[in-house]
C-alpha cells in the first residue's frame, strides 16, 4: 500500500515537473513576444491613419486654397467697372465652373455695406443685404476669408470664399460659393475597414461635412477631437470644447506628431481611435474616427489563433506530461521491482553458497569414515579366509554383506567425490577437456533427483569425440543447469531426456532434449534474458538460461534452442575445439 502511495506521489510530482517546466517559458516567451508584436502593430497602424490624415489634410488644404487663390487673382486683376458687370462675372464664373467641374456655384460683389451690387449665378440674389452674415462680419475685416459650412438663403450646406479689395477709396468684397458635394466628397474618401470614416468641424464643434460614424454622438462631435492644447493647457477652442470634452473618457492621453492627435475615446460600449489635424489655418479639425476592434482586426484574430494554439499545445503538454511521466513512473516501478528481486537472488545465491560449502565440508566428513569402512570390510574379507572360519555355515551370507558394504562404500566415495568436485571455487580459465567426462560426472549427480521426478536420462555420448577448449567447472554448471530444467519441464508424469554429444566441423556439439511441455513461441525469444521464467513464482529465479548463455558465448561457443509446445525442447551447445592460442599455434 505504501508503495502504490509513493509510486502514485512520483507520478503526480514528475507530472506537475513536466508542465511546469514545459509551460514556463511557453507562457513566458508567448507574453513578451505577444506584447512586442501588439505593440509594434498598433504603433504601425496608428502611423498608417496618421500618414492617411495628412495627406488627405493636404489635399484638402489644397482644394481650399486653390478656390481662395482664384477669387484673390479676380479681384486684383480687374476693375470696379469690370466686376460689376454682370455678362462680366458670368463669364469668369462659366470659366471657373469649366475647370473645376462645377464646384463654384457663382459670383457676387458686395459693398462695405453687405449689399450684393453684382451677381453671377442660378439664383436671383441681386441686392441681397449680407451685412448680418457671419461670413460678411469675418470678410469686411479680413483681406481673404473660407467661411463656416451653413444653409443660408438657399437652404442648401455651401461655404464661401472671399477677398476684399478697395476701390475709388471704399472696401468691396469679391465672393465665391462652392458647391457642398465636392468638398464633401474629398472628406468621405478617407474610409477604411467598416468604421473608419472622417469629418470636419469648426471650432464650435458644429459639423462642416456630413457625419457617416454611429461613433458621433446625435450629430454631436465628440468632445475628445477637440482637445488639442495650447501649451498652457487651455483648450484654443474656448468653453465649447472645454465643455464637450468633459464628456467623453480622454484617459489614454494624446500621441502628438507635430499638428497630428491621435487617441481613443469610449462611447456605447466600444473604445473609439481617432486621428485628428488643423484645417483652414487652425480654425477646422479633420478628424479621423474607427472603432478599436475593427482597427486592430488582424491583431484580434491573431490573438485568437495564438490563443487557439496555446490552448491546443497546452493540452499536447499536459497530456505528454501525464503518458511520459505514467510510463517513466512504471519504468522506474519495474526496476524497483527487478532490483528487489535481484536482492532476494543475491540472498539466495549466497544462502545456496553456504549450503554448498556446508554440503562440501559434509562429503569431506562423510568421506573419511567411509573410506575406514570400506577399509575395515576388505580386512574382515581376509579374515574370512584364513580356516577357522572357512568352516562356518554363514562363510557365504559374510562375503555377501561384505561385498554390499564395500560395493555400497563405493558408491558413497564416488558421490562424495563428485559433490566435492562440484562445489570447488568456479575456475574460469579455459583448457583443453574432455566434454563425456563432464557429461557423467553431471548424469552421476543428477540421477537421483531424475528417478524421484520419474525422469530416465538416456546418453548418446560419441566415443570418438575430440577436446574442447573450455572451462571445466563452469561447463559443469551449464549442463547441470539444462538437465534440472529438462527434468523441470517434464513434470510430475515422467519422461525422458536425452543427452547427446557429437563433433560438427570445428565445434563439438552437445545436445540436451526432453519430452517435456515445450516453450511457446511468443516466450523463445526472451528465455535467455536475465530474471525471466515461466516458472510459478517462487519455483525459479530466472537466471539459469541467463548464465549459460553468458558462459557459452564467454568461451567463443554459441547456444539455440529448438521447441514445440506439447513435443518437446532441445537445447544445442556448440563449443570451439581449440583454445585461442592452440588455434593462433595451428
């Protein structure tokens, strides 16, 4: 329980490792690079409107200074007499309509007194009193005047120009009126995305073209557009556009580029850019307006994607974290278990190491008395003979019981001797031997745990069989090894293992075959890695094919082995003949 719990901590840990480490400088690098880009694409999209505004203030400026400068050049090129003249003035305004496509809608002279003395024109204006007009107070006063967008007489939104000049000692004044349309039409060229739109307003902020933004507030400008300062701080558009300016949230401030504003208002929920500039010599604002979000739309959808792929690497990395940090924590859980298992084998190995070594001093033990016995048995068969007792009617019953004492000694010296010669210290050094001898040494060892598992061993032993180059002790191992798992695999029902050793070309060949229940062939491949068994737990450690596999291929030799389930397996040892330096002395 304690170890699912630390397993299951390891896991947690590893995974929150993994994300933590995985997502800090993704979100790190992700924030810096999101806030660079943001950053430099407002900038570059706010230097686009402002470039935009400009230009469209210069063609603007343009356009209205074209329309002075003309009226100027009239009323300084010609006389009093020719300007009153009305075929006069129809025929200049006739000119100036043929090359400005109609924008002057006509001409007119007026007195100091705002009374039209001369008219050029669709409407019959002639001695109109102007003296009450704006447009009239602002021209008697200035060499050259554009007025305000108004309706006046003709109900339509026109503007007029004008220049005064004196004559015979009075002040008369030369005007124009321009056609509305024209002008406006150069303000609603500055269009982009579906907000961005412009207008024009005096400075009372009253609208000199035609509003096309819902961002104007019921033909109301907004008070923002208005907030150009002075450099002490006063609005140069008076108590109006102090007024209106209250309105509206001017918190972002004002990015001036020298007679361009550029900032961003609230209004109906959405936040509102403009860019903003002088018109007329100060006395107009052109201003620019578009909503953020449809500014900035390749920048939201951006951050949308960006966003969208964030969210999808992030559950990438979460669950990465969680497969690898589960399959590392069952790795680490295997080896756990493998390096428990490799203890309790070292355990036992060195338990079965004391058992030899007490087995060994027992034989030796054994061995002593044994001999005195079988000593003892050949003198009581002398004694025999001699004649006092060569007339006793048990002679034959003694040399019987004698004779199974010394046969049985016998065989107890020849056991002794070969658990003694099985339990020396492992020699690993290679030397010429004879494999058959090894193979009845081994056979005499195993025959009687072969009778108990009802297991005969056969042997087809070639008498002619050459030397091999090998180490003795350690040979001894693997053929032990092979014929405990021969009888191992024949189970309780008895069966035969056969033992064969033959010569094929340069290597002898020893083969070990049983009857047994043969090895499937999903496992044949693994049955020589290290701890693996098919054996029930606690039956077998999983190291003996192991060890025989490292022995054999430790002396240049090779082993395979050939099953089928329900027949059978055979295991075939192939060692070289010479040693390494008889071969090099061949």
């Amino acid at each position: 329980m304690e170890s699912r719990q630390y397993y299951r901590s390891l896991t947690r840990n590893m995974i929150l490792t993994v994300i933590l480490v995985s997502f800090a400088p993704l979100i790190l690098t992700t924030l810096i690079i999101g806030y660079r880009f943001e950053t430099s694409y407002r900038e570059k999209v706010l230097a686009h409107l402002v470039e935009l505004v400009e230009k469209h203030q210069q063609n603007i400026d343009t356009f209205l200074n074209d329309k002075l400068s003309y009226v100027r050049v009239l009323a300084s090129s010609f006389s009093l007499d020719q300007l009153k003249d009305e075929a006069f003035l129809r025929h200049k305004l006739a000119v100036l309509q043929g090359a400005y496509d109609g924008v002057f809608v006509d001409l007119g002279l007026v007195n100091d007194q705002g009374v039209q003395i001369a008219y050029a024109g669709p409407l019959k204006l002639d001695h109109v009193d102007y003296s009450g007009s704006d447009w009239f107070k602002k021209a008697i006063e200035k060499p050259y005047t554009i007025s305000d967008v108004f309706l006046g007489i003709r109900r339509q939104p026109h503007f007029i120009v004008t220049a005064r000049h004196k004559w015979a000692g009075h002040e008369f004044i030369l005007r124009a009126t321009i056609e509305f349309e024209a002008f406006n039409s150069l303000v609603e060229s500055i269009r982009i995305g579906v907000t961005g739109s412009a207008f024009i307003v005096n400075s009372e902020g009253k609208f000199q073209t035609r509003p096309q933004s819902a961002s104007v507030l019921d033909g109301e400008v907004p008070a923002s557009l208005l907030a150009h300062g002075r450099q002490d701080g006063s609005s140069p558009y008076g108590a109006v556009g102090q007024a209106l300016r209250a309105v509206f949230d001017f918190s972002q401030g004002d990015l001036r580029r020298k007679d361009v504003s550029v900032g961003r208002f609230r209004h109906g929920g959405r936040d509102v850019i403009y860019v903003m500039t002088h018109l007329k010599g100060g006395e107009w604002i052109l201003a620019y307006q578009q909503d953020e979000t449809d500014a900035f739309s390749d920048l939201y959808q951006t951050r949308k994607l960006a966003i969208l792929i964030g969210f999808l690497g992030g559950l990438a990395i979460v669950f990465m974290a969680f497969a690898l940090s589960k399959r590392m924590v069952r790795y680490i859980e295997k080896a756990d278990r493998e390096k428990e298992m490799m203890n309790e084998q070292v355990i036992e190995a060195g338990k079965l190491a004391s058992v030899g070594e007490l087995a060994a001093g027992i034989a030796h033990e054994i061995n002593n008395p044994v001999a005195i016995m079988v000593e003892e048995a050949g003198w009581i068969g002398d004694l025999l003979e001699e004649e006092e007792f060569r007339e006793s009617r048990n002679l034959e019953e003694f040399k019987t019981a004698l004779q199974q004492i010394r046969t049985q000694g016998e065989r107890c010296k020849e056991i002794t001797h070969k658990l003694l010669s099985f339990a020396r210290r492992t020699d690993p050094r290679t030397r010429p031997m004879q494999l058959n001898d090894l193979i009845e040494e081994v056979v005499g060892i195993s025959e009687q745990p072969s009778r108990y598992a009802n297991v005969k061993i056969v042997k087809n032993l070639d008498p002619r069989l050459p030397e091999v180059c090998a180490s003795p002790s350690e040979i001894q191992q693997v053929i032990l090894n092979l014929i405990n798992n021969a009888i191992d695999a024949i189970g309780p029902g008895g069966g035969t293992v056969q033992i064969t050793s033959r010569q094929e070309g340069d290597k002898v060949v020893l083969d070990v075959s049983d009857t047994g229940c043969g090895i499937p062939k999903s496992v044949l491949p693994r049955i020589f890695d290290p701890f693996f068994t098919t054996k029930p737990v606690g039956k077998g450690t999983g190291l003996g094919l192991s060890i025989c596999y490292g022995i054999v291929h430790k002396m240049g030799g090779e082993i395979t082995v050939n099953s089928a389930v329900d027949l059978g397996t055979t295991f075939h040892v192939y060692l070289p003949l010479f040693c390494k330096g008889e071969e090099a002395r061949s």
